[in-house]
C-alpha cells in the first residue's frame, strides 16, 4: 500500500552525491530500477533524472518489516529512502557516476507501486515506436530521452540568455491568427462567435515579427510554437518550435554575425564543441553546382562534375538530346564502388528515378581492370577513356550520369551523393560541420501553380543590383536571404525584408497578385508599413532539429516530449478524436461522409 511522505525531504537526486559527502545520511526518491535479493542483503538501484544510486538493505539495520517492504519493491516502484552514503564494499562500477557509493539504507518508504511496464525503462533496449509512443509517459523515463530534454532544456534557456544580453526582448506573438495561404498547409481554428469565419494556428509569428519592428522594438526574439498542416518526416512535426528573431538598421553580415555567436556559445556550454567562426558561406547557385543541394552536407567531398562540355558532340543521344533542349550533363565519381553487384545498380537506378531522372548512365571500372558501360555502344573507346579522366575515375570506381534540366540533374545526383556516402561510410557521425547558403532565388516557377512563387516568403528582399532583371528575367533575380545548414539538415533561415512601397508592390506582381488579392491577404502589414518601416531582416531556427543533431538522433521526435507520428497524430491521447455533436453544432460545421 502506498505511502504519504509524511515530511519527509529530499536532500539530493542520486548523482549529486559525490565521495566527499561519505558518512552523511541522505534521503533519496526516485524510481526502482533494479533489485537483486542475495539472502542476507538486498541490492536496489534508484533511478532519478539524474541517473542511478545503488541502495543495499540489511535487516539488522532497517528492521524485519523494513527488510520484507525491501524485498516486495519491484521494477518502476516510487520509492523514498533515508541513509548513510558510504563507499562501495564490492567492485566499483566504472560506467556510472556513482560507481564508487552507495547508500546502506535506515528507512523506506513506498509513495507508489507499479504495474509491470510494457517495456524495460532503459536506454539500450530496442522497442517499436509505436509502443515507444503510447505509452510516452514510461518512455520518457528512460535515461537517453531525459538526457536529450534536459539538453534541450538547456539550449532554450542559453538561448535566451544569450539573446537578452544581445539587446533582444522577448515577445509573445499571437496564436490564433489570419490565414495566409502562401507558403505550407494551414491548420484552422472555427469560430464559434463568428460563424463560418475561421482562425489559423501560425506556421510562423513572420507577419507579427516584421510589425513589432515597425513599432519600434529593434530586437525581438521568441521560442515560439508553430503548426504547418504537411506530410511528416524524421525531421518534421506538425507542431515545432522556433528560435524566431527579427532585428531593425541591419543587414546580411549583422543576422549571421549574431547568429554565429549564438551557435558557439550553444554548442560549447551544452557539448563542449568548439566552433571555429566565422562559418563558411557558400552560395545556392556553388550549392547546387557542387553538390546538388541547398543543404549540403559538407563532412565529404565527392563533388559533382559538370561534363556539359565533353560530351555536347559525343554521340549518345540521352546526353547531347538534353543539351539540345537546354539541359545539363553532370557526374558523380563514386570512389569504391566499381564493383557494385548488378542487382545495387538496379537499386541505384531506382533511386535516380525516385528522384525524377528517366534512366541513369553510368560507368563501372571494375578492379579486375574491366569496365560496364551500357551506352558503350554508342560511344568511342577514346571518348569513354578521356570522360572516365575527365572525372578522376580510376580501377575499382563507379560513375553516374544526370542529363535532363537543372533541378532534376540536381537532385538526382545530390541524393546520389548522399547515398553513396552512406554505403562507402564516408560520414565522420563525431562531426559538426556548419555552412551559410546564401544568394538564394527570389523566385522559382510552379509547374501546378503556372506562376511563379516565392522561394522564401513574399517579403524577402532582392538583392539590389538583381533589381534590373525582375520585370524581364525574374528567375534570374537573387534574394538577399540566407539559410544556416549542419551536416545536411536545415537549421534555419532568414532574409532582410522588403520595406519599400515600390518593390513591395513588384513583388506582389512578380507573384501574380493584384494590389487586391495582396491587400486581401497582409493588407494589415501593408498599412502598417505607411507609417515608417526601418530596414529589418530576421531568421528562425528549428530548435527541434538543432538539438537533434546536438544530441545526434536521427529523429526530432527524441528530442520533443509529446511528439506525433507519420499521419499526425497522437499514440497516447488517440488525438485528433471526434467530438461531441454539441460542439459542432455551436461551431455551425456539419462533417461530410
């Protein structure tokens, strides 16, 4: 039967004792761990978010009836103890912090039993995510899950001490707000006071951010909770945090000096890393030449090769058709991978058409010094040789080929790249490797839409001398915006904002927008900005997904406490659910088979 604490105070969690306080009685509570019963003495290990203690009972000290309560506690049992920290009589246990103590226990009390739990609380084990997910509450008992909220804890709080001390304030923006549906799938909100109008939950606090710089806050920042109603991944949830900032009077160098400053003193207080500044930038257009990617992850080489030029007049229609129709031809050398079976080509090829090539060319020079090369045919033994150099290709390498349009080549072969990396364990996982990708385009064209949209955001500014080519060339136009990459994952981006009336409006037409469509949507942002808008730019960071990566877990879903899964929805809580007619009725929605 449980009991109450009856006064009783916990003096430490169990890894704050240390060897100097040997001799001192302590109270400790916490969780069963373990027990193990050798007779005469009973061993208990308590766990607590701090780690482990172990405990030993001896019924000559705690009595009969405390030596029976003792051998009754089973795993996940709410346990409060009284004794003397000793050091430990038996071998020490060098994988724990407390290897060296223990506490021999004077009095126990049980605050609560258990149920036996669906799987052992420990940070080895393997389990289903979908067990892992229902019963979160016991999942998050488990040493590597509290170890990465404990760390995100820490990155939220070093943020905004660090931000405080930078001039920044933080302020709440509103959650319950206009639908602006340029951009991912919004969640709404019905209103029952207003019948059939409907609020959005915010993918971003972008719009209030820009008008609290307006009104003249100059710093502003905020851990601010956003919803975007889109397919999820490893590194996406439908709700997620951001470290969102938004500063007046700067531009591009001010964000990412600040910027930088903020991620050395994260990754050295939290991990202890030291990052070297200033980060490495690199524009989207090298991005994409080079690795085929706008967030290249940079703790490898195995760069992309533009063979435009050698193959123009080769012969092979695959590659000199996609020139003629204004392509690109491009290369991967795969070092290592010349002896790949016939069945990973295929898997190869798979992925390339995953990726949107109709077919992929390739080149194996096998170790044995023999090569497979299924357009050969079509081509001269002299021009294989001099491409296969060309690229740096030597006995025991594989070649791939992209030819089609920009984009297709580029994802083809950035996927490509990634993939081979991975089987060539090429990777250094102890790595943290930083980039800025800069020079984004303005725009980029919507086959589905038949106009052209906003890479970003419609109030990110064009860079100044591309100005000239927005009425012709619009495609040709550069952002002045700017995304922070680690190791192939974005952490964040951001952009100086458009405060001139004039460009503003061009924008809005570039985007196919008449001054009422746009008035329609931001007309509340539009009118702030006629009573004097300072020069702005801003960024906002997945915190999800930095302290991921601190924590080196392959899914966001480690990292937040009461995460969803792939169709949104909740293990534990059976969110969303249906709700009572009553409610509908109050909110004027009938549901439609």
């Amino acid at each position: 039967m449980a009991e109450s604490m009856k006064g009783l105070k916990r003096t430490h969690r169990c890894t704050e004792l240390t060897a100097d306080m040997i001799g001192s009685t302590v109270t400790l509570m916490g969780w069963v761990q373990k027990r193990r019963n050798l007779g005469s003495l009973i061993f208990v290990d308590l766990r607590d978010r701090s780690g482990l203690m172990q405990l030993y009972f001896e019924e000559e000290t705690i009595g009969k009836e405390g030596f029976e309560k003792a051998g009754s506690l089973r795993s996940e049992f709410v346990i409060a103890v009284t004794g003397t920290l000793e050091q430990r009589s038996g071998a020490f246990n060098e994988s724990l912090k407390t290897g060296e103590l223990e506490v021999k226990v004077l009095s126990l009390r049980i605050l609560s039993e258990s149920l036996t739990p669906p799987f052992p609380i420990d940070a080895d084990i393997t389990v289903k995510d979908d067990l892992r997910l229902k019963y979160r509450y016991l999942d998050l008992r488990r040493p590597n899950i509290q170890r990465n909220l404990i760390l995100r804890s820490k990155v939220a709080m070093l943020t905004r001490q660090f931000l405080a001390g930078e001039g920044f304030l933080e302020i709440e923006t509103p959650m319950l707000t206009k639908s602006t549906p340029e951009g991912a799938r919004d969640y709404l909100v019905p209103s029952r006071v207003h019948p059939g109008s409907f609020y959005a939950l915010p993918q971003s606090p972008q719009l209030f951010k820009q008008l609290l710089m307006v009104s003249g806050y100059d710093r502003y920042f905020q851990l601010a909770k956003c919803f975007r109603d889109e397919d999820l991944r490893a590194d996406r949830q439908p709700e997620f945090t951001q470290i969102d900032m938004e500063l007046s009077f700067v531009d591009v160098d001010d964000v990412i000096d600040v910027n930088e400053r903020l991620l050395a003193c994260l990754f050295k207080e939290c991990l202890g890393e030291e990052i070297s500044l200033p980060i490495q930038r690199m524009t989207w257009k090298e991005a994409m030449d080079r690795f085929g990617s706008d967030k290249p992850d940079l703790r490898f080489g195995m760069e992309i090769q533009d063979v435009s030029d050698l193959v123009k007049d080769c012969g092979f229609g695959v590659f000199t058709g996609a020139l003629e129709q204004g392509g690109t031809v491009r290369a991967l050398c795969a070092k290592g991978l010349g002896d790949v079976s016939s069945k990973k080509m295929k898997n190869i090829e798979k992925s390339a058409k995953d990726y949107g090539a109709k077919g992929l060319a390739y080149i194996q020079l096998k170790s044995d010094g023999s090569m497979k090369c299924p357009f050969a045919k079509f081509v001269s033994e002299e021009f294989l040789t001099g491409l296969t150099q060309a690229v740096g290709a030597g006995k025991g390498d594989l070649v791939v080929f992209a030819a089609d349009k920009y984009k297709v080549v580029c994802d083809v072969l950035g996927a490509l790249r990634l993939k081979f990396a991975d089987q060539l364990d090429m990777i250094n996982k102890e790595e943290y490797r930083f980039v800025w990708i800069t020079e984004f385009p303005l725009l980029e064209w919507s086959e589905e839409q038949g106009r052209y949209t906003a890479m970003h955001h419609p109030f990110t500014m064009p860079m100044e001398e591309d100005l000239p080519f927005i009425d012709e060339e619009p495609g040709r136009v550069r952002a002045k915006a700017y995304d922070i990459v680690l190791n192939g994952t974005e952490l964040g981006g951001g952009s100086v904002r458009i405060h001139q009336d004039d460009i503003q409006e061009k924008m809005f037409e570039c985007l196919g927008f008449t001054k009422e469509e746009a008035y329609e949507r931001f007309g509340f942002l539009l009118d702030a900005f006629k009573y004097g808008v300072p020069p702005h730019a801003g960024l906002a960071y997945g915190l999800d997904r930095l302290v991921m990566l601190m924590a080196k877990e392959d899914s966001i879903r480690d990292v937040i406490a009461f995460p969803k899964i792939k169709d949104a929805s909740c293990l534990m809580t059976n969110a969303p659910d249906l709700v009572d007619q009553k409610q509908l009725d109050e909110l004027f929605i009938k549901v439609v088979d």
